[in-house]
C-alpha cells in the first residue's frame, strides 16, 4: 500500500471515473487501475462495481473508504504540521567577515532553495576579534571566517572546515609583466593597487606583507564593490589582491603568487548546536566539495 495508490482510490471514489482520477493526477488511466487493482489484491477486497455506466463502492469499499479518509486526513495534517514547525524555525544569525562575504554569501543565498528550504540565513559582516566575542556572548549562532586555528585554543568553540582561501596579485599585462610565477612584494611596490574593502583583516595582512619587505603598497583606492575591483583591473586602471580562483572571471589578466602567503583555511564556528546551525553545516558541506573544486 503507498499514498499513491489510496489517492487514486479515493479519487476514484469521489468521482465514480478512473478517466476523471487519471486527468486530475495527470497520469494514465492503465496506472490507476493497477493501483486499485493492488490495493483489492493486497487486502482481499472488491472495491467498486459498475452502475450506470460509472464506479460506485461496494459494501466492503464503504468500509475501506471511511478507513482510508481518516488515514489520509491525519497524513496531511502531520504533513501540514511539519512545515509549519519548519517555518517556525527562527533565522540563523550569521557573522561572516568581509572579505569572504562576496564570496560565500552568493553561493549560501544560491543554494539553500536546493538543499535547506527551511534554513533563514540573518548575515552580518564584522572583524574576527568581534565575532569571536560575539559567539563567546552567544549573540550569534555561528561565524565563516578566514582563520588558521592551528595552535590556538577555542575549546568551547567547535569548528568545521569549509574551505580555502588563497589570495594573488591580479593585473593587466599592460600594468605590470613578470615571467616569474610568484613575486615579491618589492616587484610590486610601484603598481597602484585597489584594495578590497576598508580595514579588513586581509587589507592588515596586505600592509604588514610590504612592511616586512621594507617596503609600502602604493595604494590607488580601498573599494567595497568587488566587481568594481574587477572592472579596474581589467581597465589596466589599478592591479589587485583577490581570491585566486577569479582568474575564471578574468582570462586575460595576469595573475601572480605572492610569495611567502600560504593559503588560509575558511571554518564555520559556532558554540552551541541549534537546528539552524545543524541545516547551515549540512548545507556548507556541500559548499566545501564546490568550493575546493573551485579554488576558492
């Protein structure tokens, strides 16, 4: 017995007609009658006879109908009562940083109606030192954040790897030419770079890489438009620091290793486990595999 066959039966039923049962579901009449036909075979029964020209219940199909509407009455009340427990679900507060924001935001956003239909995403974007406090305060359900935890102690913290993020020096040919592969940040201290977003931690990074080379970046603009970014550099306007998988965005800009940068691991955190950040870790996971195979 499946809620497909007692569907069609009590269509059937209602309707007197396989034809009028078939045209409702869209499937054929020879399908609704090897439904009825199980249901009969399975439980021993003689549900219809003809009259008239049309299907009407036997004695014993009486007595089935009665039973199978309760059943399909209580089915579609507990269907009705599972989603909407599912809309009662609160929003899932999300601090993610920023320069990771235009990055997993659209993925998060694109991807939810496919695998978590439930989960609300709230996003926030701030530094890690105040997402840390934040989770610490429990004033959000859970963090992305670009972070090498190796070393560190977050024990009442737990942690899922959901990425990496690698980040190079992108500019036109015409702006700047290197045979080398990777470079230093000597080679480029006379390019006018855009940098992405204002005091970020990347940006931070960015500066103190140049310090440590006794030199300074020369610094055209910080932006908070990523595709602004992108724009310029293609112009010939400004090079840039981006994720390295964005050369798919741009072929025919150069694009070079910094050397000395490694990758940085890309976790989700949270501190306590809630259903919303049990939908938004099944649905990162899937993130992870994209997002690898993407080098992100």
């Amino acid at each position: 017995m499946t809620i497909t066959q007692l569907n069609y039966f009590l269509l059937t039923a209602e309707n007197h007609s396989l034809t009028k049962t078939a045209e409702l579901c869209y499937v054929s009449q020879p399908a609704v009658s090897a439904a009825i036909r199980d249901l009969e075979k399975e439980y021993d029964l003689k549900l219809f006879r003809h009259e008239k020209r049309q299907l009407v219940l036997t004695e014993e199909g009486v007595l089935f109908y009665q039973h199978v509407r309760l059943l399909m009455n209580q089915f579609q009340g507990f269907n009705q009562a599972i989603k909407n427990r599912q809309k009662e679900i609160p929003p899932c507060s999300l601090a993610i940083t920023t320069n990771l924001a235009p990055l997993w935001l659209p993925w998060i956003y694109t991807n939810i109606p496919t695998y978590m239909p439930a989960l609300r995403i709230q996003p926030t974007e701030d530094r890690v030192s105040n997402i840390f406090t934040l989770l610490g305060n429990g004033l959000i359900d859970a963090a992305c954040i670009a972070y090498d935890f190796e070393g560190t102690k977050h024990d009442d913290l737990r942690i899922m790897k959901i990425g990496t993020l690698e980040i190079d020096f992108f500019a036109s040919k015409k702006l700047f030419k290197s045979v080398r592969k990777e470079i230093e940040p000597n080679d480029i201290s006379n390019v006018p770079v855009a940098l992405y977003g204002r005091n970020t931690t990347l940006n931070n990074f960015i500066y103190q890489l140049f310090d440590d080379a006794g030199t300074k970046p020369n610094i055209l603009c910080e932006m908070t438009q990523l595709k602004t970014i992108e724009e310029i550099t293609r112009q010939g306007i400004s090079g840039s620091f981006l994720p390295s998988y964005m050369k798919r965005d741009m072929p025919k800009i150069g694009q070079w290793k910094l050397k000395g940068v490694n990758p940085t691991p890309v976790h989700l955190v949270w501190k306590n486990d809630t259903p919303q950040v049990s939908m938004l870790k099944d649905l990162l996971q899937k993130a992870d595999s994209y997002h690898t195979s993407n080098h992100l």
